[in-house]
C-alpha cells in the first residue's frame, strides 16, 4: 500500500515541478519610458546633452539622440510616441525610418503642411511635407532587434512658416518636447527555480525487518507401550499397533476388492 501511494502520487509532483519552472523561464514585459525631461538621456550633435540648444554657436541645424539597447532574442518590440513639438521644426526618426514631425505653435500630431527640411546631411533645405502623427501609435520593430536609436532632427527658422530656411546659427533657443514609450518582452534569464516546493505526501519508511521465524521443535514423546501381556506373547508399542491396524484394514480392502471381481 505504501509504495502504491509514493508511485500514484509521484506524477503530481513532477507537474509541479514543471510548471513552476516553465513559469518562471516565460517572458515578462519590459517599458522603458522616453522623455525630453530626460535630459542625460539625450545627446546633441553639439557635443551636448539634452534637448535644448542655446544660442551662439550652436547651428542652426542640430539633432539629438536617443539610444538603448535591447537585450536580445526580445520579441513584442514597439515604440509608441505619445507628444512631440519642436521650436521651430522637427522630425522624429527612429532607427532611420521618420515616424513623426511638427512645426511651431500647432497641435499635437496637427499637420503643417509643405515646407522645407534641412537634416543636415550637407544636401541644404529640401521639400518636405510636415504630415504631423497620430499620438498614440505603437511603431513595431522586428523580433530579435538590439538597438533602439531614437534621432529628433531640428531646424531652427524663428518662424512659423514650414517653409522658412534654418539660421546659421541659433540666436537665441531652439528646443523640442517628446514623451512616449519603448516596449518588448524578454525571456527570464534567471535559473528556473519551482514556484511551489513540493513535497512528496507519504514517505517511504524503511521496512521492517522480519523477525527470524520461529523453528518448530519436536519434543520427543516417549511411545507408551501397552501393558505387558502374558510371558511369552510379544507386545506391541501404541505406534506399531496403530501400524498393524493400518496394514490389516488394507489387506482386507484388497480381499474384498478380488471377492467381487
């Protein structure tokens, strides 16, 4: 009964034991928020950090970037931009690819219209239709991508007109406003541990150990021999007339048996 108990109950235990290390080796959700109030978090074409560049020497044309690094085999991976609003004209890329631009004093994600854009790639002012972004939209990125580099392109123009041409240099402020949100989900790196120790219900005791079996003994029974008979008959022991009896009881089965052949 006991070892049935340990074996029936046995596979409950390494159930547990599964599923507690599947749970704890499933992906978790990661958010890393990003935000222009971040200011370390950015880095300026201008050797700066932050997302304002103050006038002097600053150009006209500058940028600042955003980057992290996403650990990999990470799938789910999205970008969301929430805001974003520059002084005066800016457009938003992440990893090469626009996915936002404003110009001053419009709405959130409104768009400005046709104007000029000057990325300051050495090509000078060119057309560009300021499209504006919907707030809210999660951009995918391909499972298994590592990097995360988030690039705000500015002109400064002193002007609200998209197609006003960038200053030599920033005479006065020149900034941008962003908030929005980096998400993925990665597998647990820790060691599997289970979530719930189980414990086996019924342990095993060791047997008992027989106790030695008992060996019969025979006492000797002295044979009671039946009284001495007259001298000269001979006498036979308890034993030996039980012995006779039997051996006449036979004979006289085999007699009748050939009396009626």
């Amino acid at each position: 009964m006991r070892g049935h108990l340990w074996t029936s109950r046995s596979p409950l235990f390494v159930l547990a034991l599964v599923g507690g290390i599947a749970a704890s080796g499933s992906a978790h959700a990661v958010d890393v928020p990003v935000s222009s109030s971040n200011s370390a978090a950015w880095s300026r074409s201008d050797g700066g950090t932050g997302t304002v560049a103050v006038g002097g020497s600053t150009p006209g044309v500058w940028n600042s970037t955003f980057a992290a690094t996403i650990p990999p085999a990470s799938t789910a991976i999205s970008f969301t931009l929430d805001s974003f609003s520059a002084d005066d004209k800016g457009v938003v890329q992440l990893n090469g690819t626009t996915i936002g631009d404003a110009t001053i004093f419009i709405a959130n994600g409104a768009a400005g219209g046709a104007g000029v854009f000057d990325f300051g790639q050495g090509g000078g002012s060119q057309a560009y239709n300021f499209v504006g972004f919907t707030p809210g939209t999660a951009f995918p990125l391909a499972d298994g991508t590592t990097a995360f580099t988030l690039v705000v392109y500015m002109n400064d123009t002193s002007s609200a007109d998209p197609m006003a041409t960038p200053h030599p240099t920033v005479p006065a402020t020149s900034s941008f406003s962003l908030s929005g949100n980096l998400a993925y989900q990665v597998a647990a790196t820790e060691t599997p541990t289970p979530t719930t120790t189980a414990t086996p219900s019924i342990t095993p005791s060791p047997s008992t150990t027989p106790s030695p079996s008992l060996t019969p003994t025979i006492t000797n029974t002295p044979i009671v021999s039946a009284p001495a008979g007259p001298p000269g008959i001979p006498t036979l022991s308890m034993a030996g007339g039980a012995m006779l009896a039997l051996l006449l009881a036979a004979l006289a089965i085999l007699v009748l048996a050939r009396s009626r052949a």
